[in-house]
C-alpha cells in the first residue's frame, strides 16, 4: 500500500507471511482461507479454495448482503469472487502469483441466489514473465452464473 493514509482501508496490521490456512470445523472444513484476511474479501464474501485435481477449486456461499434490489446475487459481488479465484487459479495452492489486476472481462450468464454454494474453476490461458491471462466460470451446482477472463501484472520479486 501507498505511504499516504487516505490510500488504505485499514492501518497496517503487524506483519504475518500470508498464505492459505486450512479450515478445520464447520461447513468449510477442509477448505483453505486467506490469512491474514483481505478485508474488502472478507467483507463481500469469505471465500474460500481447496486443490481439485492438477487446478484449485473456489467457493463462496452469498448472504443476504450480497443481494442486489432484484433479490438476486449483486454483480459486484460476483465479480469480487471472479478477481479472487483469478488470483487462486494462477497461483493454486502455493499463493506464487503476487500482482494486481490489470483488466477483468465478465458475462453475467444467469442469476445467483443467495445460500446456494457458488464454485469458480478456471485456466491459466499463459503466464508470461510479467503478464498471467486467466479465464474462468463461477456457477451454482454445474449452472453457469458468470464467466470471466483476465489478466495479472505480476508484481517484481525484490
């Protein structure tokens, strides 16, 4: 974050490596989750990952607060969960995409409701030095919801 404190959401928290911890109890339990927490993340969903297959495998539940005047899942909250198993899918389990989104396109292809478990899968379409191209789908039990294609400026190792 920028040194200028108008540019953060939250002051800084005393520095811990972040990475993927493993839920132990309750509906995620198996599930990995960020820590220390993103807080606009934490905020909009949790969201949370586990390994499936050679990919990883995202997933966020929708509450009440999530919904838009329709009643249906908002489409920023959807698009909140694509940004995040975009950064997921490129990385996997071991967190080693570290960057900021450069550009993120979306079609929303059906309506989500809130409660239902919302997965995301996807594919690193190629991943360069600085740039990774991902796309991939969010859908409610094997139903399309929202696809999506983007792409990472990775940060420079230093």
């Amino acid at each position: 974050m920028s040194e200028h404190t108008h540019d953060k959401l939250q002051q800084d928290a005393p520095t811990r490596r972040p990475g993927l911890a493993q839920v132990a109890e309750g509906q995620w339990a198996g599930w990995y989750h960020w820590e220390p927490v993103d807080y606009f993340e934490e905020h909009a969903g949790p969201f949370y990952c586990k390994p499936e297959g050679e990919g990883i495998l995202c997933g966020f539940i929708p509450e009440a607060k999530n919904r838009n005047g329709g009643g249906n899942i908002h489409g920023g909250a959807l698009m909140t969960f694509a940004d995040y198993a975009l950064f997921m899918i490129a990385g996997g389990m071991d967190t080693s995409v570290h960057g900021v989104t450069m550009n993120m396109n979306c079609d929303f292809v059906g309506a989500a409701e809130p409660g239902r478990l919302l997965t995301a899968r996807g594919e690193v379409v190629r991943a360069g030095g600085s740039v990774v191209f991902v796309r991939g789908i969010i859908d409610d039990a094997g139903r399309n919801v929202l696809s999506f294609s983007a792409s990472i400026k990775r940060f420079k190792k230093g």
